[in-house]
C-alpha cells in the first residue's frame, strides 16, 4: 500500500480491485498482511470489512510482521507450554469449525482459530493461537481462577468457572487492545486485558 496516497483514495482503489475479482475470491477462506504503510486499528478494521464485504473472502487471520508482535505470540506459546504440567494438558492443531466442540478435563492449547458455532470447554484454562470467534468456557469445573488467552478474541459467549462475561463488554475492551488479550475473573466480573505490556 503507497504510503503516499491518502486513505480514502486507497480504499476506493483496492474496493475497485476486490470487485473486479470478487467472483474468483468468492467464499475463499484467506489470511491477510498489510505491507508498504502504517495503520492504525481502525483502518485495519476498514480494510478488513472492506475486503469481506467486497470479494466474499472469510478473513480468518492477520499475519503480523511486526517483529515485537511475533515475539508475544511466541511467549502465549511458551506460557502455556509452562503452565501444562507434563501430564496435565492437550494440544490441538488445527481451527474448529461450527458444530465442532472440544473438551479437556485440564487445560488446553488451540493451535488454530475457534470459528463462531465452535465451543472449546475445559476446566483448566484455555489458549488460543489464532481467533477466538465461537464459545469458550475455562475452569468449566467452577475454578474461577482460569484464564482464557487469544490473539483476537471476539467470542460469542466466553465463560471462565460459573460467571459469564458480557459480550458487548467483550468486545468493546478487546478493541483497544492491540495483540494478544487475557480474559480472567477480576472481582465481579470477567475482564478483557493485554497479555503483554
């Protein structure tokens, strides 16, 4: 993207590109990088709407270049690695798609996006290396001291032990968080925070 060439005019131009190809991308299943200019959450958010709403494509990431960023994701990684006792724990690679559901009696790492109509539910706690777009319930056995972590994370319900987070809330603090988000108890309620500082 020509970091020369104001906003606007770059939106009417790459909607203009999107149309013309819509028919090809139609239903595609695409992760997407920004290169050539800075830009902000909103305009992300703008390009991104823009791109689905034009062409049909199911956005189900965004790849960072961002050298900081990838270093965070590492870290949720290598957090949870630590957090699972050798024994304790499971791994699952790959996105759950709707209808799919999968449960742990501890804790457990997602390898790929949880789409929405997808539950992951697990009494221990729940990391997701990609989107968080479906249902998660940490600490289902009543353990409210479960933590749910995703890189994005735009759930349609998210429980952690017997309290559940209100979407609307959700979702209005996970914008503005840039990056990976924690969601855990705090007091009476479930909070949405950054997992780095």
């Amino acid at each position: 993207m020509d970091p020369e060439i104001p906003f606007e005019a770059l939106l009417e131009h790459m909607q203009d590109r999107f149309q013309n190809s819509a028919r090809f991308f139609q239903g595609a299943q695409m992760a997407v990088s920004f290169h050539g200019r800075s830009l902000n959450y909103t305009q992300e958010q703008m390009i991104l709407s823009l791109i689905s709403d034009t062409a049909g494509i199911d956005i189900v990431c965004v790849i960072d270049e961002d050298s900081e960023h990838e270093l965070a994701y590492k870290r949720i990684v290598e957090k949870a690695a630590a957090d699972l006792p050798e024994r304790e724990g499971q791994f699952y690679k790959g996105t759950l798609g709707k209808r799919q559901v999968i449960e742990s009696d501890s804790s457990i790492v997602i390898l790929g996006n949880v789409e929405p109509g997808a539950a992951v539910i697990a009494k221990g706690n729940i990391v997701v290396v990609g989107a968080l777009r479906g249902n998660a319930h940490a600490g289902a056995a009543g353990n409210r001291d479960a933590y749910i972590v995703a890189l994005s994370m735009r759930p349609r319900v998210l429980r952690i032990g017997d309290m559940e987070a209100k979407r609307q809330e959700v979702y209005q603090e996970g914008l503005a968080i840039r990056g990976p988000k924690l969601a855990s108890v705090e007091g009476i309620r479930i909070r949405v925070i950054p997992l780095v500082n």
